[in-house]
C-alpha cells in the first residue's frame, strides 16, 4: 500500500523530532520524553512511527560522531515491521 507524501512528511518530521530530542536530552541531561505531534490519528500514527524508526545505532552516529541522519521510506520501514510480526503486508 502506498503512503501519501503528506504521510510520508509526518514520518521523517517524526524522525527529525527524535534526533532532535535526543541531542537536546544529552545536552540538558533530562530525559527524552514523546510529544504529541498531532491530534489527527493518521498523521501523528505515521509520525510516531517516524519516531520510533530510529535505531540506537543512528543516534549514535548523530550524537557521537555527528553524522547526518538518513532518510527513511515509510512504506518500506512499516512493510519490515509488519514482516517481523508475521503479518502480511
């Protein structure tokens, strides 16, 4: 199933927010908490998957070393995610 390009900006604007955090989180030495992007259910689901895209390795390649996050295809980052629950994309 294709995401929309409104969908697919909600996802990497949920990545962005969560490289952000985590660099804010270091600096402050607080902890990271999940915002609420939206109270629109399509947008803020895709942008909390976004969010939760990220993987340890990336931050810290972002934190420690300053490596520039790389963009993600939500449809195919939620096709590998429904692949390793065992349901059928």
């Amino acid at each position: 199933m294709p995401v929309s390009k409104f969908n697919q900006e909600w996802f990497n604007t949920g990545r962005r927010a969560r490289f952000k955090a985590e660099k804010q989180a270091r600096t402050s030495g607080t902890l990271t908490l999940l915002p609420e992007s939206s109270y629109r259910a399509t947008a803020h689901w895709y942008w909390r998957q976004g969010w939760n895209s990220v993987t340890r390795q990336e931050l810290e390649a972002y934190l420690d070393n300053g490596e520039t996050p790389q963009r993600l295809n939500a449809e195919q980052h939620i096709t590998k995610i429904r692949k390793q629950l065992g349901a059928h994309a």
